[in-house]
C-alpha cells in the first residue's frame, strides 16, 4: 500500500558529477553535484543559487563536467561542505560549511588542460565533458536554484571504458565498464550487476545509431 507523505529531502540524484568552471581571479573551482541529465550532447545542469558554480557559470559560459566513477568516492566526499565562495553565504554557514579556496589540493584530484574551454579537467575521472551553457533560466519554487543547459563541446573517455571493436571514430561506451559513484537521497552508492537484458539495447533505434557511426 502507498502512503502520502512529504519526505524531509525529496532528492533521487543521478551519478555524481564534478564541476569545474573559473573564478573571478582565474582560479579554479571544483563542486560536486547530482542533479544533472544527459539527451544527446546536451546536458541540464540543477545548481544552487548561493553557489560559486552558478555565479562562474553565469560570468563565464563554460565548465568542464568530469564524471568520477565510484572508486573515487573518498577523492569526492572531501569536497562535501565547502564552498568557494568568500565570504561564505550566511545559510551555507548555519549549515556548517567552510570556504575552501583550493579543491584540487583539498581532493587529492589533479586539474588537466582542457582543449576548448579554460576550466581544466580532473584527471583521475574517466569521462570528461567540456562545455559551454547555452540557456539558464531560475528553477525550483521551494529551492534557489537554477537551471542551466549546456552543450558538450569536447568528450574525453578512458579507453577502458570502450566496447571491444565499435568503430573506431565513433565508438560504444560500455555500460558493464562504467561504474559510476552514484547519489541517492544524499548518500553515495554504486552499480549493481545487470537485473535483465533489455529490448531497447536490441531495437533498431540502437541499430539506426550504430549504423550512424559506421
């Protein structure tokens, strides 16, 4: 039987995502965040107002979403509670975080050149995503968030993660490889195994996509 009820977080998450953008002296920083989705090469990305991903996001236009897969989850976690933004908004303070200037060297994560965009990548992420935001708009009527569409400019994959004999330009990325760290009413979690074969995989819109890429 279900029950109506208003939970104390309303929060499924998706994967875990962390963002790179620029601050306003040239220096970088790093958010983790879990309200994100994919359609195609365009992403939305959900972000508090109070943040300083939102405020470089909007200065700047661009970021680097880098994808840590679940053996990264400690690296991940050390970003919890902290803020670059100086001083830090009074309600982020009453929630108990701290002004953190250097997220890189707080994670143990190392920044790498990106090739389009000036906010680097994090290495150690198997996926990285640079982007730059086409459309932001406020959203939420009971959060300060907004809502921020971005575009892929560069997609960069550890080759591991690449089914064995896809094309070669345009190849399949392996879901059984990738084990991203996944956030679900804010705690961290895995990828089980595959619960049942699934008759999307074997259509012929798959099959339409892997004879685009022939």
């Amino acid at each position: 039987m279900h029950k109506t009820i208003e939970p104390t977080i309303l929060y499924f998450g998706t994967p875990v995502a962390l963002i790179s953008s620029t601050n306003q002296d040239g220096t970088f920083n790093l958010a983790p965040m879990s309200s994100a989705w994919w359609l195609g090469w365009s992403c939305m990305l959900g972000l508090g107002q109070m943040g300083q991903t939102s405020a470089n996001l909007l200065r700047t236009r661009e970021c680097v979403i880098n994808l840590p897969s679940a053996d990264l989850v400690s690296q991940v976690d050390r970003l919890a509670m902290t803020t670059g933004r100086d001083p830090v908004p009074e309600k982020k303070l009453s929630w108990g975080y701290r002004y953190e200037a250097d997220k890189f060297g707080l994670s143990g994560l190392t920044p790498v050149a990106s090739q389009a965009v000036a906010p680097p990548r994090v290495l150690e992420c198997p996926i990285q995503m640079e982007a730059v935001v086409h459309d932001v708009r406020p959203f939420g009527k009971n959060v300060s968030a907004n809502a921020f569409e971005v575009h892929i400019v560069k997609l960069h994959v550890e080759e591991s993660l690449l089914a064995a004999g896809s094309h070669s330009t345009r190849p399949h990325i392996d879901p059984v490889r990738w084990q991203p760290l996944i956030m679900s009413f804010c705690r961290f979690f895995g990828l089980g195994g595959e619960v049942h074969p699934s008759r999307l995989a074997e259509s012929d819109f798959m099959k339409f996509v892997t004879q685009r890429a022939s």
